[in-house]
C-alpha cells in the first residue's frame, strides 16, 4: 500500500509536505517526500491519494477503561473493579475487556489505534493493565503489550470504597502501607525464586505473586491513579523506595507541584479534564496542568479515563490542553509520540518511522479543532475506517 500526498507528521522530525509512506506487510517500509521514493505499486496494492489531507501516527490513549467498563451494559458489563480485596494485582485486564464495546468503533472513527486499557481504581492495587489496538473481535488478535504496566491507586477511591465495608485503608496511611507490605512480600518471592533457580532446587510459583515481577524488574512501570499533591508524592516515595518505574495518571494537581515532579523524573498522564470535579481531590483539575508540567520538562500525555470523558474527545481533550498553554507541536506528541513512550510501545509506534507499525490517522485538518474529521484510519496497513465509503472510488485505487 501506499499513502501519496497530504502533510505527513511523523513526529520523529520535520513536516514532510506532499509525501509518500509505503506499506509492506503491515509496517512502515519507507517514508519520504515524492521523488525520493519510488511509485511502483504491485497488482492489487493499493494506492490512497490524499490530497490535502494530514498524515500522522495513530493517536493513542495512555489510559482508559474501554471494553471493561461497557456502555449501555449496565452492572452487567461493568468489569472494572473487583471491589472485595483491596489488594489484587494477579487481575489480568486482558480476561474483561470486551473488543465489541461500541467505545472500540468511536475510537477508531477519532483516528485512535491503540489504547491502554486495565483497572479501575477503587482498589490499592488493581491489576494489569495492557496495550490494545483498537480494532478486531480477540482480545488476543489486539495485543501489543500485556502486561503493561501494574495499576495501583492512592487517595479517594480506595479510601471511599473500603471505608464503606468497615475495613481497611480508611486512609492515606493504611493505602501506602498496604502496597508496601505487598512490594515487600513481592520483593521477598522475588529473591527466594531466585536463590532457588541459581541453586538448581524446586521452587512453587504463587500465582498472587508472579505478577509482580516484571514490576521488579523494570519491565512494566507502576501505573498510578493520584488526583493530589500528596498523593502524587506518596506514589513517587514508594516507587523511589523499592526502584520501580511509574507513570503519574490523572495528576490533576500536577500544576501546582510541576518543579518537583520535573526533578523527580517520573511521566504524567493528565486528565480526565473534560469533566466535572466531582470529588475533592479533583477541585484544582484544570486543562492548564498539561502544558504547565510540559513546560517544565514532564514527558506529559493526554487521557480521557473512558468512560468518565468519552473516548472520541481525546484530541479535543489535548486541543483545550493547547488552549489552555500547552505548545501545539506538544500537544500532538501528547497524543502520539509521548503515550507510546509513557506506555513502553515506542518501539512500534507513536511515530511515523520505517521499520514501526502502519498505524495511521489521516485528517483533514488538525484533529484537536473540534470542525476537523477523521478521513482515514489504518491499523497494521488495513484500512479499518473510511469516511469515503460510500464513495469508495473517489479516493482509494486498486492498481
């Protein structure tokens, strides 16, 4: 397949005006102005013409619950939380998400192919989160990366859900001091499964536990849900303490400490802004926070938590963000290059680059202005969304 015309935005440079991408099985096999490439389509390739349109990666949403919190299901298709342990980390995101979810099709109509998608957080910790692309039927067939990353939650929610039950965390102390005596069983099996596999002895994997060691072993990061200041800075305290990878979700008071999570080195995923603040922890939520926290060096990403903000606002979502201060070229790394470097998938996508996979948006305009539509989206070099269809020849040639 090839893509010919438009304004290509890779992210990995400059603009390419008037450019060629060429698709081989799935991946980005060159990319480059016309002249530069040769135009030699095979029979059967196809050749999509886009004439002024723009051309960048997919955008990709560094935190969701799509497909594990259903729409129009009710109790019923609501997978999110499993709200009688506190702690539940061996919780595999990938066994409750249901790819029919009609979130899964508005996603690829707004130019998203890939999503972060795991547990809520009412627990301390949830489970695993993994990275999906956003169209097929398996679970399985959508897989980028799974395990992800290992969520785990401070502040309300957990404070809120289990105080209801009349047992622990009730609070602050009891959320950080449970995770802590977690990380340290974790740690312990950790070692013990090492001495025992150096040894040559037998040694009994606890499923509870196995989880956590590509949290251990820097594989994954700690995915923290953390609305306030301090709750922010519990997170980043443990993970310093136990040398964990993390990213800092939500961080809604990330303005206002913006200096010291520069310093601590640890990226944020900001919103869901585009909503009401409904909880306290969430009355400094504002869509300057991104652009505040960019600007002083946090690798910073956008989130609409779907289904608290719906998932087809993510691009408004970083357009208000770019209202509100963020650079633009920022804001289009925020839904692109950064959550693909936040989420560990850099490697395949996020840019435009040969060798990644062909995940594509294709707009006519810039998608964080709400009048601008999706023409096309590809995902693995496929065609999954075409805003031409019924009008199939006016812009796609079979050759």
């Amino acid at each position: 397949m090839y893509i010919v015309g438009g304004r290509i935005k890779p992210m990995s440079g400059e603009d390419i005006p008037d450019g060629v991408i060429h698709i081989v099985d799935g991946k980005i096999a060159e990319i480059g102005k016309k002249g530069q490439i040769s135009l030699s389509p095979k029979e059967h390739e196809q050749v999509l013409v886009v004439k002024e349109g723009l051309i960048m990666p997919g955008l990709i949403e560094a935190h969701c619950h799509m497909g594990i919190t259903e729409e129009k299901k009710g109790m019923e298709g609501d997978d999110c939380n499993e709200t009688v342990d506190p702690v539940t980390p061996y919780l595999r995101a990938i066994d409750g998400i249901n790819p029919m979810d009609a979130a899964f099709d508005d996603a690829v109509r707004a130019g998203i192919t890939a999503a972060m998608i795991g547990p809520g957080s009412s627990n301390v910790v949830g489970g695993q989160f993994a990275l999906l692309k956003t169209h097929g039927r398996c679970v399985d067939d959508l897989i980028v990366k799974a395990p992800a990353a290992m969520k785990v939650a401070f502040g309300e929610n957990p404070k809120v859900n289990y105080s209801e039950q009349n047992k622990s965390p009730c609070t602050r102390m009891a959320i950080a001091g449970m995770l802590r005596e977690e990380l340290m069983r974790a740690e312990q099996y950790r070692q013990k499964k090492q001495r025992a596999l150096e040894g040559g002895e037998f040694f009994e994997e606890d499923f509870s536990l196995e989880c956590w060691l590509p949290v251990l072993r820097g594989e994954i990061p700690l995915k923290a849900h953390a609305h306030r200041a301090d709750d922010i800075f519990t997170a980043i305290r443990i993970a310093r303490e136990f040398g964990l990878k993390i990213s800092l979700d939500h961080c809604s008071e990330g303005h206002l400490i913006a200096g010291e999570l520069a310093r601590a080195g640890f990226p944020a995923i900001v919103g869901p802004d585009l909503t009401s603040r409904n909880k306290i922890e969430v009355q400094n939520m504002a869509f300057k926070t991104a652009g505040i926290l960019n600007k002083a060096g946090v690798k910073t990403a956008i989130t609409t938590d779907h289904p608290v903000s719906l998932i087809q606002t993510l691009p408004l979502c970083a357009g208000l963000a770019v209202k509100a201060g963020l650079p633009l070229e920022e804001g289009y790394k925020a839904l692109t290059l950064y959550p693909a470097e936040i989420c560990g998938v850099s490697g395949r996508m996020g840019s435009l680059e040969a060798g990644k996979d062909a995940d594509i948006a294709i707009f006519d305009g810039n998608p964080m202005e709400i009048f601008t539509k999706t023409l096309y989206t590809i995902i693995d070099g496929r065609i999954v969304y075409d805003s031409y269809k019924d009008q199939i020849g006016k812009n796609v040639v079979a050759l």
